[in-house]
C-alpha cells in the first residue's frame, strides 16, 4: 500500500490534512491556556482557517467514500495511509485515525452492554497499525481475515477496501455489528461481514488469518486458542496479534512467531506444520 507516487492534487490534500490535525490541536491547547479576553483576533482567524480546512477535509471524505464504493478506495486510502513513515510502535492514535474516522460512515452505535469477566472493552487497532499489518500480510483473493472480537469493524472494513481479500468481525456486542454492518452497506463492500456473538463459537474453518487485539483474555482466550489449534491440526493459517494477548500467543507451541520480537507492532504468527 506504499504509493510509488503521489500525483499533486493528493500531495495538496495530504497537506492540508496535516495542517487541520495540527491546526485543531493548536486551538485546543489555545482554548485551554488563554483566558476568554485574550484570545482576540488570533483565534477568531484560527478558527476561520480550521472552518475552511474542515469544509476541504468533508468534501475529501466524500470523495474517498466515492472511489471505495468504485473499488478503488485502496489508491484513494493508500496515498493518506501509507505515506513511508515507519509504523511507530505503540497504541496511541495519530491523524491516520482522524482520517479513517472521517472516511468511514459509522452512525452513532447503541449503547454497548458491559461485559463479563475476562471480556475486553471496545477500542480500535490504531489506523497505522492496520495498514502496517494489510502490507505486511499481502492477502490475496482467497484470503479470509477474520477478526475475533472486532467492535466496530475497522480491521475487516480495510480489509475489505485494501485488499482482494474478505474480512469478516465476530463481534459480541449486537449495537457494534449493526454499526459496522452499515458502514459496510453504505460503501458497498460486499467482501466486508459481520456475525454477532461469542468468539468461542466462531466457525473457525473459514479464515486463512485471525487477527486478535487482545479481545479477551484468561479462560476466554485459552479456549479460543484451543479451538483454533484443533484447526491447526489439518491446516495452515497466520494468527496476528496486538496488545498485551501477544505474549500469550507467543508461548503456544503450535505458533511461530514471525517478527514477535518486533514488540509495539501487529505481531505476525504462523501455524507449525
Ligand atoms: C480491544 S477491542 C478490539 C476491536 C477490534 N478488533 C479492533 O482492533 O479495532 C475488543 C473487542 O472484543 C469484543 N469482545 C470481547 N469479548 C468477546 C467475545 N467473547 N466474543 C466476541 N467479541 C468479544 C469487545 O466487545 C470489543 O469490541
């Protein structure tokens, strides 16, 4: 997803990105240090610019959503998404989040229940760490990832705009399938699916990747790990991980690590034959 070239207009675009995360961040920080009298014509002029600059980034959103809806939302992502940087190791969000936010059309989702013991609470694979991880795995048409414990959908959702491949959430939570199965309908990205309920139960048999961001963790991830195991047994297939669920998957002896030494990155394992 590197792109070899950017043609100008994107370059312009990128730019002006760059310049509204910066720019929001710098009014924040204003917001928070000035007092109300002080803060004048300097940020009546800021907030003049972020309004432009927001304006810009709406109709880029709209027009990125276009060409995913065309099938050609990998050029349009790619050229925001993998911009050569190196994926900094780590869970904090960066603009490529803003990004992903802006392009993808969730509503807002339903209150979500709470969860039972050993069951992890929502929060998204930060964008880079997906994009780093889709490079990095070069799925082809036959490829099925399958994200266990997937909330709102992110990681199958580029899956499905990156890649030839199809991603597939199972997720516990109903209020996030139903957001993340509309995300999908209004793109049109019919390689995108949802299921609704507990990993545990998954059908296994169908993904050539799982891909786990610590999800669950004690008896819940155990019998996972168990049932994709027995999947092992007769098959080969890659398990990515994130988060602190890796150092578990990094003890199981039918897994090799690819690059689980590479800590603060989506680590990559393979199934041993
Ligand atoms: C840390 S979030 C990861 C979200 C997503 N995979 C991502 O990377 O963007 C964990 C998600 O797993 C879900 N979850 C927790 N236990 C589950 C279970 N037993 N079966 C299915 N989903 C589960 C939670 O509701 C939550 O949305």
């Amino acid at each position: 997803m590197r792109p070899p070239s950017r043609p100008s207009c994107i370059d312009r675009g990128y730019r002006e990105w760059r310049e509204t995360v910066l720019l929001n961040s710098l009014l924040d920080r204003l917001d928070a240090l000035a007092p109300a009298e002080d803060k004048g014509r300097l940020a009546r002029r800021a907030r003049a610019i972020r309004q432009r600059l927001e304006a810009a980034n709406a109709l880029r959103f709209e027009a990125i959503r276009v060409a995913i809806r065309r099938g050609e939302g990998r050029d349009a992502l790619a050229a925001f998404a993998g911009d050569g940087e190196a994926c900094r190791a780590g869970d904090a969000y960066d603009w490529r989040d803003e990004l992903v936010a802006g392009v993808l059309p969730f509503g807002e989702p339903g209150e979500a229940a709470a969860l039972p013991p050993e069951m992890v609470f929502y929060q998204p694979t930060p964008a880079r760490h997906v994009f780093d991880l889709l490079d990095r795995l070069a799925l082809d048409a036959d490829d099925v990832l399958v994200d266990l414990g997937s909330g709102l959908g992110h990681v199958p959702l580029l899956t499905a705009i990156c890649t030839p491949a199809r991603g597939i959430g199972i997720e516990i939570e109903p209020a996030y399938v139903a957001a993340a199965h509309a995300c999908a309908q209004a793109l049109q990205l019919g390689n995108a699916q949802f299921v609704q309920g507990d990993a545990r139960a998954a059908d296994f048999a169908v993904g050539s990747v799982f891909y786990l961001y610590t999800p669950f963790t004690g008896s819940v991830l155990r019998s996972v790990l168990d049932a994709l195991r027995c999947q092992a047994a007769h098959r080969s297939f890659r398990v990515c991980s994130f988060g602190p669920c890796t150092a578990v998957l990094a003890a199981e002896p039918w897994l090799a690590g690819e690059d689980a030494a590479a800590s603060g990155r989506v680590a990559i394992f393979h199934t041993r034959r």
